[in-house]
C-alpha cells in the first residue's frame, strides 16, 4: 500500500478539482497575454498563496480542522506586488482577506455608508478616498489584465490548484516567482479513509489518526517549475526554533528566501533569511505595511536572479 504522504497517492485519492481544465485554460491564457514583450522587458510573474488551508474531517464535511490567517499579508503583499509592475495569480482562501480590501471594516461594513435626503445610498464622506483609491487601484489591475483570482478552500483544493499553477508558470522560467504565504496543513485526513457522512457523537470520544501532508516544496522546486524564484514562509511560536526551522527550508527545499516570523510579533516584524544573509524588517511607523519593505527586497533579489539566468539581461 501506498503512504498517504506520497505526493502521487494525495494527488490519485483526493477530490478532483471541479473546474481543474478551466483553470488550466484562465491560467494559460493569462500568462501568454503577460510574456508579450513589451517596451519595459518580458513581465515577471508571481504566485501569491494566500490564507488558510482546512482539512475536512467528513467527505459531507460538517467539520474540519483550520490553520492560522487572515490572508492580510498575502492581499497587502499582491498590492505591491502590482505596483512593482508583477502580474499577480493570487491562490488565496475562500473569505479571506482581498487586495485593496483590507482597510474595509470587516465588523462595521455599514458605517461606511450614507443615506442621503432622497434616499440614496452614498459612500460616508470620511471613507470616500479611501473607496475612490481602493475601486481605482482594483479596476486598474483586472482591466490591465494584471491580476489574476483563483480561490481555495480545503487542502485538497490548494495543493492541486498550486501544481496547476506552477506547471503553468514553469514556461516563463526564471521571471516566475512564488511567494508561499499561506498557512497550509501539516496534517490530514485521507480522502479514501474519511467518514462519508458526519461523525456521531453516540460512539464516544473520537480518536483520530492524521497523516502527514506530503512536502510538496520538492516537487515545486524540482519538478513543477524548476527555474522559477521560490519563497516559503515559516511560521512558529518558539522564537528559539524559528531561525534553525527556517534555514532547514531554506536548504532542505532549495528555496532562494524563507520569509520567517513568530505569531506573536508577525504583524511587526519578519526575517528574510537567504543563503547569504539574515535582514530583519520592522515596522517603524503604525500606518506602514511590513509587506511594502519585503516585496522591495525580494523583487529586487528576484531581477538579480533573473540576470544570473538569462542571457542578454537587460533588466534594470
Ligand atoms: C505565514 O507565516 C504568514 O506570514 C502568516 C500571515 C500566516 C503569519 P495573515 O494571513 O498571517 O496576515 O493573518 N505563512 C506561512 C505559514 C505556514 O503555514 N508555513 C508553513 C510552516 O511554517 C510552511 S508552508 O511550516
């Protein structure tokens, strides 16, 4: 029998995405339309995962396990992303956190709205710039075809999705980029040994054995997209552990960055650890996004990997 933390048996047993050739089709397609030449260099195109992965605890799922996030870092990261001049296929959760969204008020949606004297419903004169800039920014990155959406929700979902990805973006090699900030399950329920129906607490207690997710870093390093710059991000609560655990993805996976941060500080403070060097980025200011220091750093480290792979590099 096969282990179920074999990348082949995950693929073979889990739920076949529903729309897995239209998606291929969107993401071909979007892709092409981004390698066009143009006048500023063949576009560099990056992955954003974004958000957690659930894992279902029942085929007709009534519960699952869920991981951390909000899917902030990963919408803040795809606005710079865009404006550094990147395409964007940004995988996120299902819910979660959208670019350009982030500053809508998740618990007070209607303070951000008027009722004027005729009835009309009008943006609150304090929020209208904020709106004006957010529709502004999202419109132009859709129409200029500079962003593209694709949502998940279970374990199952994401690591099929992220191999359709990377299979497709392997065709632009060294331009591609992933940049793994989703909070993805260690630990699963096969699908072939799930409970068809929910669980019934009749029994008693229930004991659980779950398997190991496969590393799918390898495959994406070595097979999926070999050429393409990769960066994982690390995620612990133990700051004594943090920097070891990092640099072991960082070589074990052969990631060209590991982006490492503790739960407790996370919102304020990342590492950005490389073959060559440790930076930590701080927040030094309350309105200033972490994340518009980090794609600084990691675009600029990824125009130097494509100058070390291409013939010819006329990028700047
Ligand atoms: C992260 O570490 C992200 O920075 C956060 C962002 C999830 C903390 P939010 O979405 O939070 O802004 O609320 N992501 C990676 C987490 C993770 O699961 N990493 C795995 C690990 O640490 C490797 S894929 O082992």
């Amino acid at each position: 029998m096969v282990a179920a933390d074999d990348p082949e048996s995950f693929f073979a047993t889990a739920p076949p995405l529903g729309d897995a050739d239209a998606v291929a089709a969107r993401l071909r397609d979007f892709i092409a339309r981004n390698s066009q030449s143009s006048a500023d260099g063949d576009r560099r195109i990056v992955c954003v995962t974004s958000g957690g992965t659930t894992v279902p605890l029942e085929q007709r799922c009534v519960r699952y396990i869920d991981n951390f996030s909000s899917g902030h870092r990963g919408a803040a990261s795809t606005e710079y992303f865009l404006k550094a001049g990147y395409a964007v296929i940004f995988v996120h959760r299902r819910g979660s956190c959208q670019p350009y969204c982030r500053f809508l008020p998740d618990n007070s949606f209607l303070k951000f709205f008027d009722v004027d004297a005729e009835s009309k419903v009008q943006v609150a004169e304090s929020h209208a710039t904020m709106v004006m800039n957010a529709i502004g920014d999202y419109c132009k990155a859709i129409d200029g075809d500079s962003l593209l959406k694709l949502p998940f929700t279970t374990i199952f979902e994401y690591l099929q999705l992220l191999k359709i990805v990377a299979t497709s973006i392997s065709s632009v090699g060294p331009r591609g980029m992933f940049y793994l900030a989703a909070a993805v399950s260690d630990f699963y329920v096969p699908w072939d040994s799930m409970s068809k129906h929910k669980i019934q607490s009749a029994g008693g207690p229930l004991d659980m054995r779950l398997s190991q997710v496969p590393k799918m870093l390898s495959l994406l390093r070595n097979q999926w997209a070999p050429l393409a710059f990769c960066i994982s991000f690390k995620l612990e609560t133990d700051s004594d552990i943090l920097i070891q655990k990092a640099d072991m993805a960082l070589n074990k996976y052969k990631m060209n960055a590991v982006v490492a941060n503790l739960l407790a500080t996370y919102k304020e403070e990342v590492i950005i650890v490389t073959n060559k060097e440790r930076s930590t980025i701080r927040k030094i200011n309350r309105d200033e996004d972490l994340e518009e220091q980090m794609i600084k750093i990691l675009s600029h480290n990824h125009l130097k990997y494509i100058c070390g792979n291409t013939d010819g590099c006329n990028q700047s």
